[in-house]
C-alpha cells in the first residue's frame, strides 16, 4: 500500500511540474514574440501581471493542447492618457512536445 501512495505520488508531482515547465516556456515564447511583433526597444520586461496563460483542450488531430496567452501592454498616447492594449497568442503544442504559434491577435 505504501508503494502505491508513493507511486501515485510521484507521477502527480512529475505532472504538476511537466505543466509548470509547458506554461513557462509558452510564456517566454510568447513575450519574445510580443516584442518582435511590436517592436518594443531591447530590455523591455513584463511581470507576472501584465501575463495570463490558460490552457485548452485541443479538438485538432496531432494537437496535444493548446495554451492562449494574453499580454497587456501599457502605454501612453500623446496627452499622456494611459491605454492598455492587450495582446493573445494561441499555442499549440505537438504530440512530440514542439510549440507552434497558432494565431497573433
């Protein structure tokens, strides 16, 4: 019985920590493309604020699951008002762990 509780307890901890790993990865390839997309300067940083990441189960056969990413930039126009344009990314992620950028809205 022992056996068995540290089994089940071991493979849930390898997947909570496979997720943890998939949703950081999609959201560092996510704020790259952001930038490149967007021309922001080099150095520009997000916080875990400006950033959402959910994941969906995918209906597309060879899609394991796709993970949307939202980003919120802040901005400033010309009379100084703040504006927030908010970006999401769709990300698919492959039977063979590959990520391929889905849409860019």
């Amino acid at each position: 019985m022992k056996r068995f509780a540290i089994l089940l307890f071991s493979t849930l901890l390898f997947a909570c920590a496979s997720d943890k790993k998939d949703t950081e990865t999609v959201r560092d390839m996510a704020v790259q493309e952001v930038k490149k997309q967007m021309n922001l300067p080099e150095g520009t940083t997000f916080n875990n604020e400006n950033i959402e990441v959910t994941e969906e189960e995918s209906n597309t056969e060879g899609v394991e699951t796709v993970y949307v990413v939202k980003i919120s930039i802040k901005s400033q126009d010309q009379d100084g008002n703040e504006m927030i344009k908010t970006n999401t990314l769709r990300y698919e992620k492959a039977d063979d762990d590959t990520y391929k950028l889905a849409s860019f809205d």
